[in-house]
C-alpha cells in the first residue's frame, strides 16, 4: 500500500497517544490502588461497590451502636449490683429483726439502718447516666423515675419504654431497663389479709397471719376465684373452710381441717397458694378476768375469720397551696367496673373549682391538660371513677388534692422497705396485737425482699444475655466486614501483579514504536539525491 | 525543424511536470490537498514517405488523483467520529462527578443515615440532632449541586450548539460559493480547478464534523443535505440553520433550518456531526440523569418528611419536615411545561406528588381531547390511557388539576414530575428540636398488673398524611385530646380472654378478646374527641399494638399521648429504615429499590453510557482513521514518489535539451558543410 508521508507522520503520532494514555491509565492504576477510577470503567462494579460502601459503613454505626450498648448496660449492671447488695442486706436485717430476744430498742436501730438502705436504694434507682438523664425511667428520662409520696409510699413515674438500637440489619437490642422492670414487677407475698369476724373480740386469742403468697400461679387461677373465704374454728384443732358461695373446701387444705398449735409447722393453712398461720394464746383454763374454769376448745371455737385479697388502697394527700385545711381521711373501691375502666395508672389531681364542684384530672396535670370527669362535693364526699373520697370538710376554690391507686399484687422494694421501717419503728414490746402485727410484717417484707431480689437478677440475667448477644453479634459483623473489605477489594481494587505485567508490555512497545520512528522516519529519498 | 519542435514539447512537457512534483512537495502538508499529476500525450504524426513520424508531446492534463468512493467514506466516518468524541466529552464528567467519592450522593448519604443512627442511640442529645441537620444541609446541598451542574451542562450545550451551528453556516455559505466558482471555472476550462475542488471536499469534510450532511455530485455542483433529506446547499445558494428555543422545554436550544419562505424545526433528525453527538448526549444521558437525580431527591425528601411527621419532637409535639415540602405550590407549578401553541388564556398544569415511590423517571406528553379530558403518553412511548380532570386520577404517582384558565382539546403540555426535584430540596429545618425521633403513643402497664402481659409500642394504623393540611391538624389534635386510652383485660376463659377499651372519659369505646400467652395483633379504633372531651361525630383514628404474656383479671394498660418521651427512638428508627427499605420505583410489579440502590443505579447507568460512548469513539476513530489513511494513500503527497518523479522530470528535461542540441547540431553540422 502506498502511504504518504503526513499520513505516515500522523498515523505514527496518533498510535503514540494511544500507547502512551494506556500506559498512564496502568500507571494510575497502580498508583492509586484503585481499578475502577470513574463508573465508565466497569458501570456494574462501581454500583456494587456504592452498594458495599453503604453497607461497609452500616457495619461501621452498628459497632458504634454495640459500644453504647454495651457501655449502658454495664452501668445498669454495676448499679443493679449496688441494689441487690442493699436488698440482701436488708433481708439480713430483717431475718434478725424476726428474733424474738428483740427489744424495741434493737428494732428501733435496725430501722434507721433500714432507712439508710431505702435512702440508698432510691438514690440507685433515680441514678443518671454520663448524658445527665435518669437511667431507670424509661424513655421519660428527664423525669426522677422514683419519688416518696407524703405517706412514705413510693411512685413510679417513668414508662415502659425501652431504647432500641440497631445491630445487624435484622436485630436490635435494648440499651436500657426501665425501674418498671427492675422493681415495680416484684410480686408482692402479702397481698392477702385476714380479718377477723366482729362477734369476738379481737384481743388475740385467736390470731390469723395475713397470708403469705407462696404460688403466684395457684393464687391467680384458684384463690382470687373463691374469695373471699370463711375461715371458722370449731374447736381448738379443727376449723372449717368455705368459699364465697358457702361451699365447704376445708377437703383441700392439707389436714383436712385440723391443727395442732402447739407443732411446729402443724398450724398452717395452706389454702390455695396462701399461706396463712394460725396463733393460739389460750387463757385456759381459768378465765383471768371472771376465774371461772374454761377449755381451750370453748375458748377457740365460732372464732370466724374472713380470708382474701386486700382491697385497693389509695394514697391521698393535699396540695400544700390550699387555701383550706380540708384533708382526705378515708378512701375505697365502690364500683369496681368504673374504677378499672376510669381510674388513670398515674393517679389523678383532684380540683376544686368552689367550695362545692370539682375538676377532675389525669396525673401528671400540665396546663393544657383535660378534665376527665367533674362533679360536686355531696355529704362531705365524692365518688371519682368509682372510688369514693372522704373530706373532713368544704375544701376552697382551688384546692387541689391528689390520689393515687396501689393495688396489691405487686410491690417494689422501695415500699417493702418503708412498710418494714415504720413496722419496726413502731412499739411492740408487751403487745401480742402489734407482736402479731409486727411477725406477719416480717414474714412478708422477707419475702417480698426475696421477690425483689430475685427480680432484680432477672434484670440482669436479661443484661448478661443481651450482652452475649452483643458479643455474637460483633463477631458476626467482624466477620461481614472483612467479606466486604474483601469483595470490594477484588471489584475495585488494581490487581497489582497484573497491573505490572501490563505496565511492563506496555513500556515495552512504547520503547519499540519510538525506536521504529526514529529509524523510519530518517528514511528519505532525498537525502540520497 | 521538427526535432526542435519536439525537443521543445519534451521540454514544455517535463517543465510542467516539474512544477506539478514541486506543487506537490510544497502541498505535502496541505490539508484537503490531492496530489496532481501530469498526463502527456503524443502530438499526431506527419505521413512522410508512407509512414508516420511523430512530432512530438502535448500536455493533455495536470489531473487530481482522488477517489469519490474513499472520500465518501471518509464524509461519514468523519460525522460518526466527531458524533461520538462530542457525547463522550460530555458524558466523561457527568460520569466522573456521580461516581466520584467527593462529589456524589452515596457517601453524604450515608452520613445522613450514620447521624441518624447517632441521634437513634441517644435521641435526647442535642449535638447529635444538630449533627443530623447539617448532614442534611450537605445532603441538600449536594443534590442541588449536582443539579446544577447537569443544568450548566444543558448551558453549555446550549451555548456550543449556537457557535457550531454559526459555523455550519460559515461552511454552507462557503461551499455553496465554491459550486459557483467550481462551475463558471469548469466552464471555461473543461474540467475543474483542483484547489477549488480541494476546497470544497475539505470545506464539506469539516461540516461533516459539525454535522452528519449527504452530497449529491449534480452538474460538477455538489448538493449538500441533512440526514432527512433537508436541503442545506442547492447548486450557489445555501440554507441557514439558527438555534431557537421553540421546543415545548424552554431551557433547551432547538435547531432550526431557514428557506427563504419558511423555517422548521429538525431538532429530532440531526444526526452526526459534534451537534449530533451534542443533542444525542442531552436526549440520552443529561435529560434521563436529572429525572432519575431529581427521583432519588424528592423520594428521599418525601419519605424523610413523613417518617418525621409520624413522630413527636423533643417539644412533645409532632414532627416537622426536615426537607421542603415537594407539593409546595411552588414545585408543583414548575412540573409541567405547556406548549407554546396552546389556546389563549390557558395556563399550566399542576402536578402534585401523591406517591412518591410510584414516580418513575419518564417524562410525560399530556393532550387534552376536550376541556376535562386529556390522554398521556410516557416518554417510552407507553400509552397510560385516557383521563378526566376531576377527580384527578393518579399516573405513575402523580395527579393533575388546572392551575390556570380552561383549556381547549388540542392544548398539549410535558409533565416532567421529577425533572427539578434535584435543584429544588434544601433543608428548612433550623432548629434540631423539632426533629421527629419519639412516638406518638405509648403504652404502659398500670404499676398494679398482676399479670406478665406486654404491649408493643402501639403504631397509628394509618401514617398521617403530611400534605393532609386541615385533616392533619384534626387528626393530630385528635390523637392529642382523645388519648390515654385504656385496656382493661377480664379473667381469662375457656382459652381466650376478653378486653374492653375505655376512653380518657372512661367510657367504653370497644371490646375484643385475645389468647393468653401468644402474641395478639390489636388493632384498636378510637372515636375522636375535641379538646373539651366532647365527641366528634364520624372521626375515628386506630392503632396497632401486640399483646404478649398473660395478663391478669382487671390488669390495665394505658395507651398515651408520649409527651415526654425524650428518649423514645422508636421513630428515629422507622426514619433509620428508609436506608434499606425499597422505596424507589415501587411501581408496575417492580419490588423497588433504596435510596442508595437508587443513586448507584444512576451510577451504573451514567457509567454504562460513558463506557459505551468511550467504545464508540474507539470505534469510529478507528474506522475514521483507516477511512483517512485510504484517501491518504490514494490522494497524498508521499515525498519519496516526488523525488523520484522529481529525478525522473530532471532527466526528462536534460534529455529534451540533448534533443534541441542535437537538433541544433544537426543544423550547424549542414551549414558548416556548406
């Protein structure tokens, strides 16, 4: 073929760029370690790789976010620690306040370092984290979750909420317990009472314990059905059992109906997952008051007990802004269907809008909060959903008084605490009623420490499997990671090996085509004329 | 006498000739120039004494050598290349600025979503929430940016089309003068002038560059039209393309041809040429780009701004929108463009977004067949139907209504419902505050539940509808003054157990059972009241939670207003989930895509073209090339070939003198023996 010299200049200057931008392309390659320098290079490869970067720094946040999981969870879990080591103590306490050698100067010191503990307690609960805000009260976090009512009780007043966090693109874990959990859902082992029918005296005779919960479940299923129970002595062994409806179910308390005071362990009812104890102080068998002769049977027999749950209570108190003096004395369930359907779980605020009508709101009751109900103060009481409200007197416009409800399946430490520093400040010594009083205390509040305790390591046991499963996860998302890190390496990444051996081809026949050139490019007719 | 004569022809003859080989050496380098050779040939014989003597050489030509066929190719390749190198400039940094690190979507979006993660792990601190609005900005920002480089692309095409096609023009001009010269030149003299006829080749090889043109040789002239068939030079006159915004989108030059009687638009049928290349680039990549930009923008702005109205801020109150609102009456003026043709008093379309993951990245030519019926036809030539203005119905996730006069049949208007989105989302939230990160409701367990039953967080059943306006406001007022909401369980029985739902008046509003011990699905209506507590008729919201445990006779549960829930994340993690979940393109049985497979595959899609669009120009600079060397090899000077000939014409004319003083010799030899 003919060629003509421009074209033969031009031709070997156009092949020159090509080999030389190739070689530069290689070089870049190389250089920056990276394959695919813009999406034209290779379109599908660059999407995957926007695909595992996204994915690579999703790996990246939910390490982050394992970190403060595991950060908060170990707080929770140091301070859980500092609760259950307060609890145990105080069961301690309270074990060695049963001894009988016990004067009501002892108990009067074990109470103030019961106060120490519950004072401990409440400042764990209400504990902050490095943010400032409340550790236990669910997602109100800049709410106290615990605070002491006037009469010694305590509120609960965060939420169920728990924080979420993502760790996987599937599974999330709570950072976070909330005080719910930790304390409120303890079962309470004194729910019941025992009360003691007004045709005898009760001047201690014959005593029944309040009850002690020993199944939860039988309780539920069996005895909230039946109650309230009759529980009737016919003699100073034997008594007789009947349910609500008057059927005689003394066939399921073990011994059938008898007892033996004087053994140990030989009077107590176990009644459906009740436990209550029976206490005998017989005078027989010389009456002290007429000293005439009498048996113990005659002296225990047509003693009637009523056994059953202990009705709701309800903690009062008045704004202490009031204009009036008026104060809350009694309270109680009247309708049950308009107390369970109307009557808030925070409790409501009470307003008096004169002497005689009221507002009634849910707690807590903000400016642009809503009455729910409203009516007029009648015979010195009211009724609010169903829970009637005694007043000593007209209280003044304004005046706003505040209930809460506390039933009684559930206790948290913090009550069980205050309940057993006020029985144990309260005098006993030389008084079978407040001994009584004073036994039956104990044995729930042991209890009921017990619940609380066992709660309490619940929690943590949920903690421990929740940072397990952090620790799994992490190895799972080591493990992802470095598959990423892999697949984005062999789609993005410049094969360097390769990438030499190009180099080199290329270097080779850049260095040939210009030696060609310059050869070829001598060669001239002319300059042999 | 005679051999002086033909001495001197050989000597005129090899005269010329060792003109033309110095013309030629001159002219190696000459763009367009076609080496000459000279053609000779015998002068007629005398009959002398019964045979023919020859008297000699004529010069019977000075001669192009060229090749129509090969510069016919070389025409096309020509087009084909410049066509290709235009759209690959253009596509190489669209290609680099998506699928650059610093420059595109996909890493401000993930550290959007990393702040988000951030703000989940601790709602209630205000660094992260700050942090979380500037990642917006700069992912607003980075969207309109990129926007904004697509539009000073369109500019830039814009602004090239107007000098290139004054170039054509030039070139038109010039090639219609040279048929003219070519023709009076030829007339005279038999065949054409070669410079001119080289002129005009490369004059048409150079609007072969501009655009892909078609001679015709007629009459020595050469006729020179556009790939349909428009004529742009006719024997001496020359037709004028000019550039004018008549197409139905303003921001586009449309190319547009001149006769002295009329003008039309051939926008559509220009091919080749760098203006092919320009408008191919522009219909191809930079239109379907900033749709498939402005998609990923407004689907990211919408289901941001509902997610965040779902929730409460750290004020307790609902959420606010992060982003600007994409039915803003602003956004939804600008999505339609009418044609200029349109009956008089007409005005625009308004195309409101009605959902967003329905949206696909076409455009659409709406026409209307009377006053309230109108037909659509999608830009991939899908036909969606026929439809009345009222009630709007919903095309591809969008709806139109009138925003100014009535219309007339025949009235035609482009709906480009993503083209802008891109430029126009910024970030209108300014205080961090009001970013939406914590449920609307809760449910707690009362304190005094025996039971161990559970509620998940309760979820409005229905989202609320952001854009809803009025029926927002009562909606969320409503959920406001309506709750807490109660559930009261009764004693489990023969297997299920029974609930009731009583309102903040503690009045029934329902009842239901559930099976203790598994998980129930709820869904619970609640009747509306108004801020007084009194009923309002016929409005109702419902939620839904589940049920686990076994809750206990008369155990209770409130469903609240989550007023202070500071550290509630639960919606900051629904928000989260949109970084993962399908929401793009969830359209025709398509399972949809995310936000970021979304933008990756706009990536790839950009990528595909400029990878291809560097194959073509491979291609055709090939083809190009082996085009030129073809017409090289017939028509260009090569240096050797002339110093032969150049050698060769020497001796020639050295040989003619020997002729001439042989010849003289002859003569003198005669008179000296006289």
């Amino acid at each position: 073929m003919r060629i003509s010299t421009a074209q033969y200049f031009e031709a070997s200057a156009a092949k020159y760029q090509n080999n030389f931008s190739s070689i530069v392309k290689t070089q870049e390659q190389i250089t920056s370690g990276v394959r695919i320098q813009s999406a034209g290079d290779d379109p599908v490869g660059a999407a995957q790789l926007l695909m595992l970067q996204q994915q690579k720094e999703m790996l990246g946040q939910y390490s982050n976010n394992m970190g403060s999981i595991k950060n908060s969870l170990m707080n929770e879990e140091s301070v859980l620690d500092g609760v259950n080591t307060a609890l145990q103590r105080a069961r301690e306490l309270a074990l060695s306040a049963g001894d009988g050698s016990k004067s009501d100067a002892d108990r009067q010191s074990i109470a103030e370092e019961l106060g120490e503990i519950e004072a401990n307690v409440l400042s764990l609960l209400n504990s902050k984290d490095s943010a400032g805000n409340y550790m236990f009260s669910g997602s109100k976090t800049s709410t106290p979750p615990y605070v002491r009512n006037n009469d010694g009780t305590y509120s609960y007043q965060g939420d169920d909420t728990q924080l979420n966090l993502q760790v996987s693109d599937t599974l999330s874990i709570a950072t976070n317990d909330t005080g719910k959990s930790v304390l409120e859902s303890a079962i309470n082992s004194g729910r019941t009472q025992a009360v003691l029918d007004p045709s005898k005296p009760n001047d201690g005779t014959v005593s029944v314990s309040a009850g002690l919960l020993k199944s939860s479940a039988a309780y539920t299923k069996d005895f909230a059905a039946g109650e309230p129970y009759e529980l009737k002595f016919v003699d100073s062994t034997h008594y007789t059992i009947a349910d609500k409806d008057g059927n005689d179910i003394t066939a399921e308390v073990s011994g059938n109906g008898t007892f033996d005071s004087k053994k140990e362990g030989g009077s107590t009812i176990s009644l459906r997952g009740i436990e209550f104890d029976i206490t005998l102080r017989l005078k027989a068998p010389v009456d002290p008051v007429t000293s005439l002769p009498m048996t113990p049977d005659a002296e225990v027999k047509d003693h009637i007990f009523s056994l059953g749950t202990k009705p709701d209570t309800f903690n009062a108190s008045r704004t202490p802004s009031n204009g009036s003096t008026v104060q809350i004395t009694g309270s109680g369930v009247t309708d049950q269907a308009a107390y369970v359907s109307g009557f808030p779980n925070s409790g409501v605020v009470i307003k008096f809008t004169d002497a005689t009508n009221y507002k009634v709101y849910a707690q807590p009751m903000g400016s642009d909060s809503k009455s729910i109900a409203d009516g007029v103060l009648a015979g010195g009481a009211i009724t609010v959903a169903g829970v009637k409200l005694d007043f000593t007197g007209a209280p003044g416009a304004d005046d706003q008084f505040v209930v809460g409800a506390s039933s009684h399946q559930t206790q948290s430490a913090l009550d069980t605490l205050s309940q057993l520093r006020q029985t144990l400040e309260t005098p006993s010594d030389g008084n079978d009623l407040a001994q009584i009083k004073l036994k039956d205390a104990l044995n729930s509040a042991v209890s009921n420490l017990a619940n609380a305790s066992e709660q309490v390591l619940t929690v943590r046991g949920a903690i421990g499997a929740r940072l397990n499963s952090v620790d799994i996860q992490t190895s799972e998302n080591i493990s992802l990671g470095l598959s990423n890190n892999s697949t984005q390496a062999a789609i993005g990444n410049t094969d360097v090996a390769t990438a030499s051996i190009d180099l080199a081809f290329q270097q080779s026949l850049l260095q040939a085509s210009q030696l060609a050139f310059v050869k070829i490019a001598q060669l001239s007719l002319f300059n042999k004329l | 006498m005679s051999l002086l004569n033909i001495g001197m022809s050989g000597l005129n003859a090899s005269q010329v000739s060792l003109a033309t080989v110095g013309n030629n050496i001159a002219n190696a380098n000459t763009a367009g120039y076609s080496r000459q050779q000279t053609i000779q040939g015998s002068n007629s014989s005398h009959l002398s004494g019964g045979v023919f003597i020859g008297s000699g050489t004529t010069l019977a030509d000075v001669r192009r050598v060229y090749n129509a066929y090969l510069d016919n190719q070389l025409q096309t390749s020509t087009s084909l290349n410049n066509d290709a190198n235009a759209y690959l400039d253009q596509v190489s940094p669209l290609d680099k600025l998506f699928s650059d690190k610093t420059t595109g979507i996909s890493a401000v979006l993930s550290s959007f979503f990393s702040s988000v993660q951030t703000s989940a792990g601790t709602p209630s601190d205000t660094a992260a929430r700050q942090l979380l609005l500037t990642n917006a900005q700069t992912l607003s920002n980075r969207f309109n940016a990129l926007a904004s480089q697509m539009t000073q692309q369109n500019e830039g095409i814009n602004s090239q089309l107007t000098t290139l096609i004054g170039q054509v023009n030039q070139l038109t001009a010039s090639i219609a003068s040279l048929n003219q010269q070519i023709a009076q030149a030829s007339s005279s003299s038999g065949s054409g002038p070669s410079n001119l006829l080289d002129a005009r080749n490369e004059a048409v090889r150079s609007l072969n560059e501009l655009v892909g043109v078609t001679v015709q040789e007629q009459n020595g002239s050469y006729n020179i039209s556009l790939g349909n068939g428009q004529s742009l030079v006719l024997g001496n006159t020359s037709n004028t393309l000019s550039t004018a915004r008549t197409g139905i989108d303003k921001s586009q030059l449309n190319i547009q041809v001149n006769s002295p009687s009329s003008s039309s638009d051939i926008t559509s049928v220009v091919s080749g040429g760098k203006i092919g290349g320009l408008l191919r680039y522009r219909e191809d990549v930079l239109v379907p780009a900033q749709n498939d930009l402005g998609r990923t923008a407004l689907v990211m702005a919408d289901k941001i701004n509902s997610q965040l109205g779902q929730g409460l801020d750290a004020n307790g109150e609902f959420g606010a929108s992060l982003f600007s609102n994409i039915n803003s009456a602003t956004a939804i003026s600008q999505r339609s463009l009418a044609s200029s043709n349109n009956s008089a008093g007409s005005g625009n379309l308004n195309v409101t977004i009605s959902n967003s993951s329905a949206l696909t990245t076409f455009d659409y030519a709406v026409t209307f067949t009377a006053a309230d019926k109108y037909t659509v036809k999608r830009s991939d030539g899908k036909d969606m139907g026929a439809f009345d203005l009222s009630p709007a119905a919903e095309i591809d996730g969008f709806k139109l209504d009138l925003n100014g006069g009535a219309l007339q049949a025949g009235d035609t208007f482009k709906v480009t419902p993503t083209r802008n989105a891109a430029s126009s989302i910024t970030t209108q939230m300014t205080d961090s505050n009001k970013l939406a990160f914590a449920g609307p409701l809760v449910a707690t367990g009362s304190t005094s539940n025996g039971g161990t039953g559970a509620l998940t967080p309760p979820v409005l059943s229905t989202p609320l509808d952001i854009y809803g306006g009025a029926d927002l406001a009562t909606l969320q007022a409503g959920i406001k003054d309506s709750t807490p909401v109660t559930l009261a369980f009764k004693e489990a029985a023969g297997g299920s157990q029974a609930y009731e739902v009583f309102n903040s008046k503690g009045q029934s509003i329902g009842t239901g059972t559930i099976v203790p011990g598994q998980s129930n699905d709820l869904t619970i209506n609640v009747p509306m009241l108004d801020a007084s507590g009194a009923p309002i008729p016929g409005k109702s919201f419902s939620f839904n939670t589940t049920v686990s445990g076994s809750p206990s006779k008369n155990d209770k549960y409130e469903v609240a207003f989550n007023v202070d829930g500071k550290k509630d994340n639960s919606n900051a993690n629904q928000l989260l989930a949109l970084q993962t979940k399908a929401t793009v393109g969830v359209t025709g049985g398509n399972a949809g895509m995310s936000l970021t497979t979304s933008y990756s595959r706009l990536v790839e899609h950009v990528g595909a073209k400029a990878s291809q669009a560097q194959g073509d120009s491979t291609a055709s600079g090939a083809i190009l090339s082996r085009a030129k060397s073809e017409v090289a090899s017939v028509s260009q000077v090569n240096l050797d070939d002339e110093a032969a000939d150049l050698l060769k014409f020497q001796q020639y004319y050295t040989a003619s003198s020997q002729i001439i003083k042989a010849a003289q010799e002859t003569f003198s030899t005669l008179i000296n023996s006289l």
